[in-house]
C-alpha cells in the first residue's frame, strides 16, 4: 500500500471536518449578526427617546424659570 493511500482517506476526514466546522461558524456567526442588529435598533430607539426626554426636560426648565420669575415681579 502506498503512503498516498493510507493519508488520502485521513486528509478528507480532516478537511470534511474543518468545512463542517466552518459552517457551523458561519451560522454561530450569522445569528451573532443578527442579534447585534437588533440591539443596533433598540438602541437607536433609545437613543431617540432619550433626545425627546432631554428636550422636555428643556421646555420645562424655561417653563419653570418664566413661572418663577412671575412671583418675583412686584405685584
């Protein structure tokens, strides 16, 4: 028997594992993709309501300063 007979069949089970492997990889990898997507999303949302809530913050710091302001004033 040849050395490239006995090797042959060992080299394929090698390499039919490493592309099993890197399949399953590539799914791991996928569904990774995936989640991080969806948080990119939920954190855009965020990030939008925080905008909104920072700016009504705003308003009612200048309401809150013209309402004082009124009860300074000499009557």
């Amino acid at each position: 028997m040849t050395e490239d007979a006995t090797t042959r069949p060992t080299i394929e089970t090698v390499l039919e594992r490493i592309n099993a492997l890197g399949e399953r990889m590539d799914k791991r990898f996928e569904a990774v993709e995936t989640r991080l997507g969806k948080m990119e999303v939920r954190l855009d949302r965020i990030d939008a309501r925080l905008d909104r809530t920072q700016a009504e913050v705003l308003e009612l710091r200048v309401d809150f300063r013209e309402f004082r302001s009124r009860f300074r004033e000499p009557a």
